[in-house]
C-alpha cells in the first residue's frame, strides 16, 4: 500500500521532470516584468516570482536537479561504502579495525558542519555539490554492509569458496554481493531522500548550484521575505521536495518491511 | 466435585487447517495431568489457548468451551480473566531463560505479581539463597532462571500451574531437581498440574495421568502407568518405545 | 567499559583534530583569491586580519599559533562586521541558540516519547505513516508552513523574532517536529519488538495490565537505542536551527553562521564550526555514554570489572 503510493508520488515527480519544460511555454529563465508574483493561475501553473519567470517551469527544473543530484550522491556513496564495508570485513582483523576507525573518525565531525565547510572552500557548481554530499553520506552504507558481510563470512560456502582458494574479488563479487542485494538497494533508496534534503538544504543556505539554475532550496529561500504577500513562492517549491523525499521514503519502507518480514519467516 | 479446569470440543483453526481438534477433558484440584505428543501435536497450543497467550495478531477462532470452576473463560472479559491470572492459572512457558525481564531485579520482577509479596519466601520455596533478589537474569545460570521462573508463578498462590516443557532446556541434573521442586512444591501447596512434555520419562515421574495428543486430537486418555504398560493408541506406543531406547 | 571510553575520546580527538585541520586550510583563502571575487575590503583591514593569523609567517608557525588563537578563543574581528570581536558575537547569539535549542530538546524527547506510547497502547500503524510524512517534510517547509498559517493568516502567534514565551512558541515547534516523529517512530519500534518477547508474554501471563506491561517493562528494555539517538538528535536540532533563526528572525548563532556561509566571513565561520563541533561531539559522546549506563549488563561490567 505504502510502496504504491510512493511509486505513484514518484511517477508524478518524474513526470513532472521529464515533460515539465515540454509542456510549459515558457523557459526557466525568461524574465516578463509584467507578470511578477502572480498566485497560480490557467496560464501560471504554478505563479510567477519577483521576475515574472514561470514557476512551474523553474520548479520543473529544480525538481530535475534536486533528483538528480540526489540519487547520483546517493548512488556514489552506496559504491563507496558497499566497497568500503565489504573490504573492511574480508580483509582480516587488523585492516577491518584500521577501516573502521576512520570511518568513526569521519563519523565523529557532525555532518552539516562538514558539508558546509567544504562548500565554502569550493567553487560552487553541481560537482562540489555532489562531492560534498559524497564525503559524509557513505558511512551508513559502509557500516550496514560491514556487518552483513561479517555474517556471511561465517557462512559454509563462503568459509569453502576461501578454503578453495579464491582470491579477494571472486569472493566479493561471485558469493558476497549476490547475497547482499536487499540491505544494498534497501539503504539506497533511504539514502535518496536524505540527499535531496541536503541538497536543498544547502541550497537554502546559498551554498548549492548558482543561479541562474534554479535550485529548489534556493528558489524558498528567495521568497521568505515574501511569505506573507505571495505565500506560493515559497509553500509550492518546498511541497515538491517534501514529495519527492516522501516517495523514496515509502518506498523504501515497504521494501524493508517486505524483507523483515521474509527474514522473519524464515527464522 | 466441580472440576477446576474442563475443556469441552475445544478446537482451534487458522483458516481451513485445523489445529485442535474437539478437545475434551477435565482437571480437578490437586490433580496432575502430562500432556505428552511429538512436536507439532498441538500441546503448546493447547496450554496458550487456555491461558489466552496467544499471540495478538492470531486470528483467534476457539470454537467450544473451557470452563474455570464454571466459569466460562473463552469470551471472559479482559479484566476479569486477569483476576484469574493472579490467583488462579498460572503459567510457565517454554524458553524459560528469556522469560525474565533483563532490566530488572530478580525481587521487584517476584514482588510485582501482588501486594504485600515477600520475594525472600519464594526465593526459599524454590531454593535459592535469599540474596538472589538483588541479582539481574544475567548473573544467573539457566537452571536457577528456571527455578526464578517457577517461584514467580508460585508467588500468585495459583490453584493450577499449567507448565510447558520446562526441563527441554536443562541438563540432566537440573532436570531431575526441577522434577522434585516441582512436586514438592505442588504437594505443598495444593496445586493442580498440566505438564506438556515430549518426553514420557517426565511425565512418569510428576503425574498420575496422560493425555496423549496426535495431529491436534486426544488419541488416548488413561492413568500414566497404564498407557505406560499397555499403549492403545500407534502414537502412544511410539513415545513410550523412545523412552527405552 | 574504561577500555571504550578512552576509545571514544581518542576518536573525538582525532575528529576535532580533522576538523581543527579543514579550518586551518580555510584561513587560507584570506590571502587574495577569493577577495577579488567577492567584497573587497580597506587595505587596513586586510592588512590587520594578516597580521592576526600570522599568514606571512611559515607553515609550522602558523599551526602553533593558530593552535594558541583557539585555546584562548581569540579569533579577532569579524571579517565582514570588523566593529565586533567574534568572541563579542558568539557570547551574545551562543545563549539565545543554545535556549533554544535546548526547548526543542525537551519538546521533541517529550514528543516523541509520548506519541509513541500512545501508538503502542492502541496499536496503530498509522502512527508509523503519519511519523514518515513528518520527516520527509524539510525543516524550512515546516518553518514557512507555521509561520504563514498560524503567524500570518491566523495571527495566533507573532510572526517572528525573539523574548516573549509567543515568540518562542512557533520555532520551538519547527524545530522539534521531525526529530521528534523519527524518535517516536524509534521508540515505536522498538517497543512492539519488545513486546513480542518472551518475557512480555510471562509477564502478561503473571496478570499484569497492558499499561504496567507497556511502561513498566518494555518501555525500560525500549529505552536504549533512543537514549542513543538523543546525541545526533541534538545535531539535527542543531542543523535545523540555521533555518528556523533565518526563517523566525531570531538573533541566534545560526544565524550568524548562515550569515558568515553567504558572507564568506572566514574567521567567523571558522570559530563557529569549531563551537558547533565541539558541543555536538560531547553531546553524542554523553547519549552513548548514557544508553550504555542503562542497561545493567554494561553498568556492572564497569563496577564489578566482569567482561560481558
């Protein structure tokens, strides 16, 4: 029940995404000094902000981006810590200790604080976007997949597939990640939303991707002076965020409900 | 003599599978009574159903009757039936050693069954020393956990223990003390008994009489000495052939 | 126990000492560079921030120095308000921020805690949908959404700044809302795990009420993992509070924070990101401490000096 509503929250997004700019008139950046701040309306989907460009086009836009730059950091911080964790628990005692204590170090920095920093150093652009998202966000994967993969170390096959003789990447690729499909997409798909949150979080702050793209946290946070004049400006930008972070929650939910419930038949 | 428990086509099912089938029988006081089958028989389920410990989200269809003293238990009030609880069934289930609360002390988890509970009298009744009361779970082995187990069901001064299949978990030793501690303990205190065990050695030794269960049915009810001489039933004569061997 | 404490502390040394490092490098954009992109400032200025952090002396010079500034706390002047020492703004945004903060706390533990007994007594798994659309909302909708609804359209509560109980009502509430679901979807969790253990049905079968069984049984086993969640619930109110004192006007050190990040004040975001680190590694290093205080295996693993 959960999941579908979450599939369907997440069709509209990404219909929303990929036939926004088709179906709209007007461009993201058109400036039209005659229709500034006009409520939603027949010909403004979604209103107009202080230039008169089209919100429904900029959000469309912003929506593009927020997704996409929250599943890629996602993604890269799934590799990452998949590979980090997997690694830290077949390597053997000393190198598993050495690997985590860098990650409890890394852990230990509160996280905002971290992100924030390195984007100040940065120049500003959706690479250091991502790699500031990437730099703290891989640590629950690694730790997720360093236990999983302790459990399955001491299972028959990969104990015999050892005793055989196969090397470090046959392991890792032919017995461990098979069986470690369920905890890998059931973290990423919790990982997404707490990206895009982030994402438009920095955004909200001015350390996100420069105008003029529009950028969902950017776009609230140039209409708060504005909230009670022309409340749409910011409640619709922020909306869609909250509904892209709902769709990846639920149905992350479902799926991990579903696999709890398969582990728990089976004990 | 009213009996204190009796069943009466007591059956149970989930969907289209039956699991008890038309059960009936009667306890009286002072009486001991084993329940003994192979697992999956449908004992366990039997001593939750009547102690209403089935878990919550079990689509509960008892069809029958079970009557306490007369009274009817199966549409009890909530309420009413914990009066029961607290001074008149008592239960010790299976996996005994996680039954304890790991947080809380020994004596406030014995206290907490009624007002004015001495721990220390219980605690002596099952013999353990009386500074066991200051202990957690984790500092005690399994077979004093058990006996905690016991003297908490003890400390409600029930009329009926209804115990399922507390010595599995026990080495050999601590099985036979918990045999004698329990009939000690019953005689004392004039409780009734319905034991459910797989094993027939136990059943000989704390009661009188048997039930035997098959795929959710009672295939034969006599005295523990007779079925032991003289098994009707297949399944009877199976179990008492495991105990020999 | 002592064994995992002096491993905390090693790891929270190391961490300020990462954290002292990223700083540093930070200082170094003084210098210049990223001047002639953004403002630019009166050569007495500039000359006197130099001479400040020491950035014509060499590298090792300038570590131990910039080692000394922060055990004093002397960061010298804000780079973009150079009338106020940076120590003068911390003092008086820290106490604001920290009040706050420290509101939303209670709120959110109170919260959370709360609903999710309630949920358990009733048993409804609504609670755990309710609690997901919660937190999927972003703290500057929640923030816009409160202050439209009930400052401007309503007018039951001031629109914004701080000093009157009114005006501490609606960014309290902010700030508290998601934490506070994630910790009772938390607690909610765990506590109907709890119940399906086998000590839940001894107990109920002792004839205990559903209340006694729920507060004063599973709650206490339940309780663990929350408390440990009370150290990055701290840094999520943290983190929240850049937001909600932009968003509610409020004098705080978020705000000043947020001004420094869009400002490019470098020596004020330095001491900030510093202060925040700080207090936020002692509070997680104080909630795990105390989620292991609770449960009685460790606590008598540290008196009695028993391995677990």
């Amino acid at each position: 029940m959960k999941a579908v509503v979450g599939l369907i929250l997440l069709a509209i997004c990404f219909f929303l995404v990929c036939f926004g700019n088709l179906i709209s008139p007007y461009s993201y950046d058109a400036i039209d000094l005659m229709a500034r701040n006009e409520p939603p309306s027949w010909q403004h989907l979604f209103g107009t902000d202080d230039l008169g460009r089209d919100l429904f086009t900029r959000v469309a836009q912003g929506l593009r981006l927020s997704l996409f730059i929250g599943c890629v950091a996602a993604a890269i911080d799934c590799l990452i810590g998949v590979v980090w964790g997997a690694s830290a628990a077949l390597l053997g005692n000393r190198i598993d200790t050495l690997m985590m204590s860098c990650i409890d170090i890394l852990a230990a920095i509160p996280y905002s604080i971290l992100t924030i920093v390195l984007l100040v150093v940065m120049d500003p652009g959706i690479i250091s976007v991502i790699a500031a998202l990437v730099v703290s966000g891989w640590i629950t994967m690694a730790r997720l997949m360093r236990s999983h993969v302790l459990t399955l170390v001491s299972k028959e096959y990969v104990i015999s597939a050892r005793l055989v003789g196969a090397g470090f990447f046959r392991v890792l690729f032919r017995h461990v990640l098979p069986n470690s499909v369920e905890i890998i997409t059931t973290t990423l798909l919790l990982t997404i939303p707490q990206a895009i949150f982030l994402e438009s979080f920095l955004s909200f702050l001015g350390l996100g991707v420069p105008p003029p793209f529009a950028s969902l946290g950017r776009m609230v946070q140039e209409s708060l002076s504005a909230l009670p004049y022309f409340p749409w400006r910011l409640l619709i930008p922020a909306a869609w965020i909250s509904i892209a972070m709902l769709a990846f929650n639920l149905i992350g939910e479902q799926w991990y409900e579903k696999l709890e419930c398969r582990n728990d038949s089976l004990t | 003599m009213i009996p204190l428990l009796e069943l009466e086509s007591l059956s149970l099912s989930l969907g289209s599978k039956i699991l008890l089938n038309r059960l009936t029988f009667s306890l009286f006081p002072r009486q001991r009574c084993a329940i003994v089958g192979a697992s999956g028989s449908g004992k366990s389920l039997t001593l939750a159903t009547i102690g209403r410990l089935l878990p919550r989200d079990f689509p509960w269809k008892p069809e029958g009757s079970i009557r306490w003293n007369g009274e009817e238990l199966l549409n009890m009030p909530k309420e009413r039936f914990r009066k029961i609880r607290q001074g008149g069934i008592a239960t010790v289930l299976q996996e005994s050693m996680s039954c304890l609360n790991p947080s809380m002390k020994i004596g406030k988890q014995i206290a907490e069954v009624a007002q004015k509970i001495c721990p220390t009298e219980w605690l002596e009744a099952v013999g353990l020393p009386r500074n066991l009361q200051y202990c957690f779970p984790h500092e005690l082995s399994g077979g004093m956990k058990q006996r905690v187990v016991l003297a908490i069901a003890l400390a409600s001064k029930p009329r009926l223990l209804l115990a399922d299949e507390i010595t599995s978990a026990l080495d050999t030793h601590s099985q036979e003390q918990i045999i004698d501690l329990i009939d000690r303990v019953c005689s004392d205190h004039n409780i009734a008994l319905l034991l459910v065990t797989h094993d027939f050695s136990v059943a000989r030794a704390l009661c009188a009489d048997t039930l035997v269960m098959y795929q959710g049915a009672i295939v034969e009810q006599a005295a523990t000495s007779k079925i032991l001489d003289l098994p009707q039933h297949f399944h009877s004569r199976q179990l008492v052939e495991a105990i020999f061997l | 126990m002592i064994g995992w404490l002096c491993r905390r502390l090693m790891i929270m040394l190391m961490a300020f000492v990462g954290v002292f490092f990223l700083t540093f490098f930070l200082i170094h954009f003084l210098p210049g560079d990223a001047f002639l992109n953004e403002q630019s400032l009166p050569e007495a200025s500039y000359n006197e921030l130099r001479h400040h952090w020491q950035l014509d002396e060499p590298l090792s010079v300038q570590l131990s120095h910039y080692l000394g500034l922060i055990v004093q706390g002397d960061f010298g002047r804000s780079m973009v308000y150079p009338d106020w020492t940076i120590s003068e703004i911390i003092l008086n945004s820290l106490p604001i921020s920290a009040f706050l903060g420290f509101c939303a706390l209670c709120v959110a533990v109170l919260l959370g805690i709360g609903t999710a007994l309630l949920a358990t007594l009733w048993r409804h798994d609504l609670y755990l949908v309710i609690t997901t659309c919660i937190v999927s909302m972003p703290v500057f909708l929640v923030g816009a959404l409160f202050q439209y609804l009930f400052a401007i359209e309503w007018e039951w509560f001031p629109v914004a700044r701080w000093g009157s109980w009114q005006q501490m009502v609606l960014p309290v509430m902010t700030l508290a809302i998601a934490p506070g679901a994630f910790m009772g979807r938390l607690l909610y969790v765990r506590l109907r795990a709890e119940l399906k253990e086998p000590y839940a049905r001894f107990v109920e079968s002792k004839g205990l009420s559903d209340y006694a069984i729920l507060f004063r049984h599973a709650f206490r086993n339940a309780c663990s993992p929350v408390i440990a969640y009370l150290g990055p619930l701290t840094a999520q109110i943290a983190t929240g509070s850049f937001v909600v004192e932009k968003i509610f006007a409020i004098p705080g050190l978020g705000q000043w924070f947020v001004l420094s990040v869009m400002s490019r004040d470098y020596p004020l975001i330095i001491a900030i990101a510093l202060l925040y680190s700080l207090i936020l590694m002692t509070c997680v290093l104080l909630s795990d401490l105390a989620a292991l205080w609770i449960n009685p295996r460790y606590r008598h693993a540290l008196f009695r000096g028993v391995p677990t």
